[in-house]
C-alpha cells in the first residue's frame, strides 16, 4: 500500500516559504480559526545575530496554507515574534487568524430592506475581501434586517444561529 505525498507548502504575501518548523492550525465553529507557525530565523553572518526585518512586513500580509497544492487554510497575519528557548539559533513565531478575521470592524449599526440574508453576507464579506461559498437553507426575502452595535463577524454569527445557518 502505498501513502500519496502531499507536501505542505506555505505562502506570507507574494512569498513563499521554503521552510517552515511547525504549524499548527486550530479550528473551532463559530470562531475566527487561529493558526502558529515557527519558521527558521533570518540569519546574519554571526550565528547570533538576529534579524527579523522581512518578518516584521508580513503583519497585516495573507497567508496560504496548501496541501497537494489546494488551498486548506486561508489567513491573516496579525502577529510576529522572534522566539529564543532551548536553542541557539531560536525561531519567529508567526501567528493570526482566518482571512474572517477581517470582518472584525468596529461596531456599527446599519440596516437593509427586502433583500435576504444572503445577500447581506455576500456584500460584508465582499467589503472585508473575504472568499465566500454560500448556499443559505433560507432563501425568502426579509421585510428588515438589522446589525445593531456588532462587528461584521458578530453580526453574520448572530443571523446565523438566529436563522439555524
């Protein structure tokens, strides 16, 4: 029997990473899903001398997680540490969240009128640059649709236990 190789391959913006330490990817429903991932330290001529400048520009950068190159976890970055235990040479510690992360904005309150769920979520994600698949079990119109005091993310979570999504 035979096992099929499917590398791991991991993308920070525009680059691709040649390497990586550890990854691990948390997912939970309901919840923006988290990931970390260490990766080797940019190295000067000294072993001990550290530099984390192109790092650091990966904040606020998409990462790509891909396996048998399909895409399986799409993110943001929202963290980057240098990490030194244990080793000599250490490690940047990358962490964030999937790309709904995003949609975590300020608190608003807005309203739509005769238009349906779907349609609401479809243009907040569109505003956030969220990739979406959407097949909604309820397609009926609603007379008025209401985001009260609630981030984007909060208020497609609340439509979605409320309407059993």
């Amino acid at each position: 029997m035979s096992i099929p190789f499917n590398p791991i391959t991991i993308s920070v913006g525009k680059k691709s990473l040649s390497s990586f330490i550890s990854l691990q990817i948390e997912q939970n429903i309901g919840k923006h899903h988290r990931f970390q991932m260490s990766v080797e330290l940019e190295t000067g001529s000294n072993r001990y001398v550290h530099n984390i400048n192109s790092s650091k520009n990966w904040l606020g950068e998409s990462i790509v997680v891909k396996a048998a190159n399909k895409p399986i976890f799409v993110g943001v970055v929202t963290n980057v540490q240098l990490h030194r235990e244990g080793s000599d040479f250490g490690c940047i510690i990358v962490s964030g969240y999937s790309a709904t992360y995003r949609m975590e904005t300020a608190h608003s309150c807005f309203s739509w009128n005769d238009t349906t769920i779907g349609d609401v979520v479809k243009k907040l994600c569109a505003e956030a640059k969220v990739q979406l698949e959407l097949n909604p079990a309820f397609k009926e119109n609603k007379d008025y649709i209401c985001q009260y005091e609630e981030s984007d993310f909060d208020f497609i979570r609340r439509l979605a236990h409320q309407y059993q999504e």
